[in-house]
C-alpha cells in the first residue's frame, strides 16, 4: 500500500478525476465496513438458521445509537479539519482531531461497558414479546458487541479524517484489513470452535479493531523517533565498516525511516478543545439524526412488522436490511465523497465550482441507483437465498424487496443534498433533510399503509416516503440558493 502524499488539487482538477480518487476508495472501503454485517448474516444464517437472523435484527436498532455519536463528531470534524486545511491553519485541524479522539474514545468504552451489563434491559426497550430462544440469542450477541464497542465507534473516526488529510488509499486499505479478518474471525468462531451467535459478534469487534490500529498509526507523532533513527543511520554510516551486519543494519534503519516518516498534515497533540467538540457536534449533527433516525425506522418496521406477520415477518425484514446494506452503502459513498471536495472549495469561495459539483453529483447518483437497482432484480432470487433457508421467507423477501429498494433510487439524492448541504455548514438545512429522508415521512406513512394494506403496504410505504423526502429536499436547497447559498460563504468564528 503506497503512502505517498496526495496529488490531488482539490481546487482545479477536474470533478471527474476527484469523483473517481475519492468515490473509489472510499466505496471500497465502505464496502469493507458493510461487509461486516453482510458477513454476518451470510456466515450466522448457515450456521444457526432464521431464528439467530430474528435474534440480530431485533437488537438493530440499538447500533445506529451507537453510531450517531460516531458520525456525529467524525463527521463534523472531518467538514472543520478540511475547512482550516484549505485555510492553511494545520494546528488548529490537529486540535480538532485530538479532542474529538480524546473524548471519543472513554465514552465509547463507557458505552461498551454498559451494554455488557445489561443487554437484557436495553433489549426489553426495544423490542418485546420475543420466544425465550430468540430472546437470549439477542442477549448474547449484544454482550459480544459491547466487549468491542469502541473500535465500532473509533472505527468510522479515523477513517473519515485520514480521508480528509488526503490519504485515501491507506484508509481503504486499513478497512479491507479488518473486513479480511472479520471474514477468517466469523469462520473460525462460528464454525472451527462453535462460540454460538456471540462467536460473531467477537468478529465483528475484533475486525473494527484491527481496522482502528492501523488507522491510528497515521496520528502518531514520530518526529523524535525519526529524529533519533536519522542520526543512528547517519554514525553507522560514518562508521565505514565492510561488515555485511552493518550493512543489513543501515539498510533496516533506512527502511525504518521510510515507513515511520509522517504523511499528511494530521496527528494527535497534547491538546483538548470542548469548543471544538460543540461546533464538531453541530456541524455534525445531521448525520446524528440520521442515525438515529434509522435506527428509530428499524425498530418502527421491527414492531409494525411484528404485529402484523410475527417474528417471520422480522426474518424476512432482516434479509431486507442485509441484502440493502450493499446498495446503500454505495449510496452513502458517493455522497460522502463529496464532502472533502465540497469543504475545500468553500473555504475557498469557490462558487462556481461548487455548482458544477452538485450538478455532477446528483447525475452520477441516479445513473448508478438505477443500475444498481437493475442488477438487483437479475440475482434477487440467490440474493434471498444467502440470508434466508425457509422456501417461503424467501419467496416473501425477494417480493418485498423489489418494492422496498425502489426508495433507494431516490434516498441517493436526498443523501448528496444532505451532505453537500453539510459540507457548505448549512447545518440545519441538512438536518431537515436528513430528517425528511429517515423518519418525518415514514413515521407518517408506515402506520397507515400497513393498517390498509398489511405487509405488502409496510414495504410500499418506504419509496413514496422517499419520494415526498425528495420534494422537500429540492425545495430546501432551492431556499437556501434564494438567500445567497452561491454568494456568500458563512465564516467560522475566529481563533
């Protein structure tokens, strides 16, 4: 893996060449992370059966909870760090990184903690009534996940802001790193050594966490060190010896100093800023709320869908979510991947440039939905067979799901519009949304089309709310145009 400094002008390089060096890398990344769960329910779905694929969508809402106050402050910094970078003010950008990491990291240990002890409680909260087996599959499965809840929440943080400092690559490499090993982990513990449904969960925090490690090497300050090796190669240079030993030594020193020499502007530094940690938390509030807006339609859908068809209903929500996490996941890609670009330009003023970005954007969004979308229909039958064994739940899933992705076509651009807004700090415009797109319209809708048309009206209701989230997207961003979007840019307060 190089790590090589970027060459991206983020100011004039073309939009397609910097579509194309962050939309890549990170999709393959993203995918990495998304094949976390899409694993999971593979590998728990041939081993355990539908009841432990029940089990885990039951405790799914919990984790977008979780992930709120990961997208939130990563999030938030990433949009800050790429904002001062294009101002030049690298030490303010490294402030913001150590105390979003400095405060991170204890909660996430504390949170961990907390679901260990008592997921039996935070499972009642969500969800009730399930048979004692399903239940208790839950209860394991979420004990596994707090064990490693903090490299779940690191994970995403780390990997945003390297991306931000221009080092894509390396982050999609520390990704697939940790998605090989949940892979070989999800194997070994459910298969090899027969831990039960919590042998995945250990997999999927100790992939997170293997990820996070690598991550991290890139915010260590190694100046001392490197300092320190320059001078030891420089006397066993001047030494002047034949030795074969000698010479083996300087070649690892020279090797030494080739790996730990520090690329990109970012490390961690002695410093913590609760300033920074409150406009990182505004600015990246949206994506907050759309975690935890997903998480309150996932377990909006598990209680609807429960009353309506039982926990096969659930069996069947679970292969929805599973096989979507794909889709999705190149959804979100291609609207984050905006984000650096849209940022760097801002701080800039550069207006026009910023134009032609959302134009380009919301293109290439519903070009690749719609294909997507497509090649979902061609294989949706080995699609429902790889999470499902039941004949008639997967007869029921590859139905539902070909009405349910519709919506995806069209949460694609409500996505870009959200992050771009995001991006150019028009935090609350982005907030109602990403609020439209997750909960204000299929809160309305969900209740109504399944009491009128049961199952098949619960899945319809997801692409007309996204339809109805659309409208109000267009006309939030055609108001924030009307007062100036392109004309003037919203400073940050002095420091």
């Amino acid at each position: 893996m190089s790590n090589s400094p970027s060459s991206l002008d983020l100011a004039r390089d073309s939009i397609f060449k910097l579509f194309l060096n962050y939309f890549i890398p990170m999709l393959l990344a993203m995918l990495a992370m998304a094949s976390y769960s899409t694993v999971d329910g593979i590998f728990v779905n041939k081993k355990l059966g539908d009841d432990a694929m029940k089990s885990i969508v039951a405790v799914w809402p919990i984790f977008p909870i979780f992930m709120a106050g990961s997208l939130m402050f990563g999030l938030g910094a990433s949009s800050l760090i790429s904002y001062y970078l294009a101002k030049g003010k690298k030490k303010i950008a490294r402030i913001i990184f150590s105390s979003v990491f400095f405060f991170v990291f204890p909660l996430s240990l504390s949170l961990g903690l907390l679901t260990y002890i008592y997921p039996d409680r935070i499972i009642t909260w969500f969800i009730s009534d399930l048979s004692s087996y399903v239940k208790q599959m839950s209860i394991d499965y979420l004990r596994g996940i707090g064990i490693g809840l903090f490299g779940i929440v690191l994970h995403p943080i780390l990997d945003i802001c390297i991306i931000n400092d221009k080092r894509p690559r390396f982050a999609m490499f520390a990704m697939f790193l940790g998605a090989i090993s949940n892979v070989i982990l999800n194997y070994l513990f459910l298969f090899v050594w027969e831990f039960g449904i919590i042998g995945s969960a250990y997999a999927t925090v100790l992939g997170h966490i293997i990820g996070s490690l690598v991550l991290f090497g890139h915010y260590i300050p190694r100046y001392r060190l490197i300092a320190k090796l320059n001078n030891l190669a420089l006397r066993v240079n001047i030494s002047n010896s034949n030795s074969i030993f000698v010479s083996l030594c300087l070649v690892a020193l020279r090797i030494c100093l080739l790996i730990l020499r520090k690329k990109g502007d970012l490390y961690l530094v002695p410093a913590f800023s609760a300033r920074y940690i409150i406009q990182c938390a505004k600015f990246g509030s949206p994506y907050a709320a759309s975690e935890i807006s997903a998480g309150f339609m996932m377990w909006f859908y598990n209680v609807t869908l429960k009353g309506i068809g039982g926990e096969d209903a659930l069996a069947v929500y679970s292969a929805i979510l599973y096989a979507g996490f794909g889709f999705f996941t190149v959804l979100l890609s291609l609207a984050e991947s905006i984000q650096p670009i849209a940022s760097f330009n801002y701080g800039l003023r550069n207006f026009a440039r910023l134009k032609s970005l959302l134009r380009f954007y919301i293109i290439a969004e519903i070009i690749i939905s719609v294909g997507i979308y497509i090649m979902f229909l061609i294989f949706k039958e080995q699609i429902a067979m790889a999470f499902l064994q039941d004949s008639l739940l997967k007869s029921q899933s590859m139905e539902a799901m070909s009405v349910y992705f519709l919506g995806f076509i069209l949460l694609g651009t409500n996505l870009v519009i959200a992050l771009y807004l995001q991006s150019l700090q028009r935090a609350f415009s982005s907030f109602l949304v990403t609020i439209s797109y997750t909960v204000v319209f299929i809160a309305a809708l969900l209740p109504i089309m399944a009491h009128y048309y049961g199952l098949q009206g619960a899945y319809i209701a997801y692409p007309i709310s996204q339809i109805l989230a659309l409208l109000a997207s267009i006309a939030i961003i055609a108001r924030e145009i009307s007062l100036g979007l392109f004309i003037k840019c919203y400073p940050m307060r002095r420091t």
